[in-house]
C-alpha cells in the first residue's frame, strides 16, 4: 500500500467516524492545547468534563494566566500528573505575558513553550496552522506498528526516531491537521489496544500485523521501571469546633502543591503502637488514634504504590491554625485524600 492510500483511507473513515468534540468545532490553538494536556495519560470520556469546566471558567489563555495556581489545581483534582496542570497555568501566564496572548505560529516556537513536547506542539501547529508535523501519540504508534509491521520498541530512542521518520513520511500534501487528527482517532475508536474490530478496519487488506496474527503483540514497548512501593499514614485531627488540619506539600514529589492531612510516611506499614511513639513529639495533645481503614489504601501511581492508611485523632484542645471540616471541598487535593474526605464527612 502507498503512503497516499493510506493517508487517504483515514481522512476519508475520518469524515464519517470521528468523535463530535468541542475542540474540533473551530480548532483554535487555546482549545487544541488544552484538550492535548488534559487528554495526555487520560481517556476522553474522562477528561471531557475536565476540558469543558476549563473552557466555561477560563475562556482565554489569558483568562488562565490570571487565575491563581490553587485555583487551577482545585480545576485539575481528579485528573493526576499534577505537573500538567503546572505547566498549563505557567505557559499560559507566558503566553499571556511575552507573546500578548497570542499562541507562537510555528513548531519552532511552540515547542520552547514549558510541558509543550514534540506531540503537542506538532498537534497545534498542523491542525491550526497546517504546518507538516507528524503527530505521534500512543494511538499513532499502535497503528502504524500493526499496519506496517514494525516490532521496534515504540519507548526506545530506536523506535521514537523510527516511528517519527515514518508518520512524517505518511503525511499527505494537503490536509495535514485532518489527517493527524484521522490517524489519532483512529488509533482511538478502531485499532483499540484491546480486541479492535479487524474485520471492519479499511486496512484489513493490508495489515501486517492482522496477517501475520500479531496485532495483540503489537505495538512492542520494554517492560516498565520496578514499582516502588510507600506507606503513608495521614493524622486526620478532629477537634470539637468541627475544624480539622490540612498541609500543602512543597518538596518536589508527587502531588506538589496539593494540600493532605498531616503525614508520617514510614518504611512499611505501620502499627497503631509505632505512631504514637512518633506522635509524642507533637505538641498537641490528644487522646489516642483510631485507624479508620483496617485495609490500606493502595493508591496506584504510574512508578510507584502508596499504601495508606487514614488515622483519626482526636485532641484534648482546639487546634491553632486549623480549618472548619465545611470548607474542605474548596481545597486542591489528591484523589487519594478527596475520596477519604467524601467518605469520612460525606462532603
């Protein structure tokens, strides 16, 4: 099969399959991006409702310049990979700053941009300004190692280079920005990563891997780094005034900038008796801790498990800088800690 053939079978399944996204409608280099950082790591089923509450509270890049970083991560919670929504408020304050609000007009300059890769920035560039850039996603890779056979490692330099040399290879001479978005959604909604339906693909004809009965192995990517594993053990205060502690995390980890109830993170998973020994260095007293889940929390992150566990305290005192129970929800959180606080209070 010819490159043009296969540019053209997908912008033309492309016409009649795709997706109605709001996105899509006037594809504008704001709305392209956002939907492209809010879509990385993240199904479109789930980041919809993320990009809509995004467009509905700040409708301009400069709209999002102007908003304060807790009130970009209290938009975010939910989503995960925290530093995305860092990088957007950031670019945006950029954007807004030293190009007048106005997104740069080339790859070149797009991609100086922070938390704007190779991906993204060939995304904008070619589906608002029709510049000849190749987009390579995870949809992409999967499609083109099974179309064309190709069993290099898709996370390997080999295989980036490889992939990358071949999408821009298969780029049609005109209607660049639908084609890219045809092969990504493509890759999406037919050449699935589970059971795709083969039997109705325009590349059936075709397709090495679906010939050769390797479209389950395909695409090839090296086995993932070793998990490591973490045990927290947030203190959740409860005093008599219905206020509680919350504290922001600062060092570079995950989560950053995201508040938690106070934390002592262990080596394992701790027993009520090693806690209170560490608790004696606090200065509030209290009466003694109540461990509110018997099973720990196994929050899964890509490289790392934390095991939780949620202890309640209860103080003898008032507690100084505290904050009432009621007001929780308006806090930039984890998943982790948002579904214990939904529980707990039932907020």
């Amino acid at each position: 099969m010819d490159f043009n053939t296969f540019s053209s079978r997908l912008i033309k399944w492309y016409a009649s399959a795709k997706r109605d996204l709001p996105w899509r409608e006037v594809p504008t280099p704001y709305k392209v991006w956002l939907s492209e950082v809010i879509l990385q790591q993240t199904r479109v089923v789930q980041g919809l409702p993320y990009y809509l509450r995004f467009i509905e509270q700040f409708p301009t890049v400069t709209d999002l310049a102007a908003a304060s970083e807790e009130q970009v991560l209290k938009l975010w919670q939910g989503l995960g990979y925290y530093s995305r929504a860092k990088n957007l408020h950031h670019t945006a304050k950029v954007i807004a700053s030293e190009y007048g609000g106005v997104f740069p007009l080339t790859y070149k300059e797009l991609i100086k941009l922070k938390g704007i890769g190779d991906y993204t920035a060939s995304a904008i560039a070619s589906i608002c300004y029709e510049e000849p850039c190749a987009v390579v996603d995870g949809n992409v890779y999967r499609v083109l190692s099974r179309v064309f056979g190709i069993e290099t490692p898709i996370n390997s330099s080999e295989g980036v280079a490889q992939f990358k040399a071949l999408a821009t290879e298969l780029l049609p001479s005109e209607n660049i920005g639908t084609y890219n978005q045809a092969i990504m959604e493509f890759g999406a909604i037919q050449c699935t990563p589970q059971s795709p339906d083969c039997k109705s693909c325009i590349f059936k004809d075709h397709c090495a891997a679906y010939h050769s009965g390797k479209v389950a192995e395909l695409p090839v990517k090296l086995k993932k780094l070793k998990i490591k594993n973490r045990y927290f053990n947030y203190l959740v205060w409860v005093d008599t005034s219905g206020k509680t502690l919350l504290q922001r995390r600062v060092s570079k980890d995950i989560w950053q900038g995201l508040y938690e109830f106070p934390l002592i993170e262990t080596s394992h998973l701790a027993a009520e008796k090693e806690l209170l020994q560490l608790l004696k260095e606090s200065n509030i007293p209290f009466e003694g801790l109540i461990l509110y889940n018997e099973t720990p929390v196994i929050h899964k992150l890509t490289h790392q498990h934390i095991h939780t566990q949620f202890w309640i305290v209860r103080p003898l005192k008032p507690i100084d800088n505290a904050i009432l129970i009621s007001e929780l929800h308006t806090y930039p959180v984890s998943a982790l800690t948002a579904n214990f606080i939904k529980k707990f209070w039932e907020l």
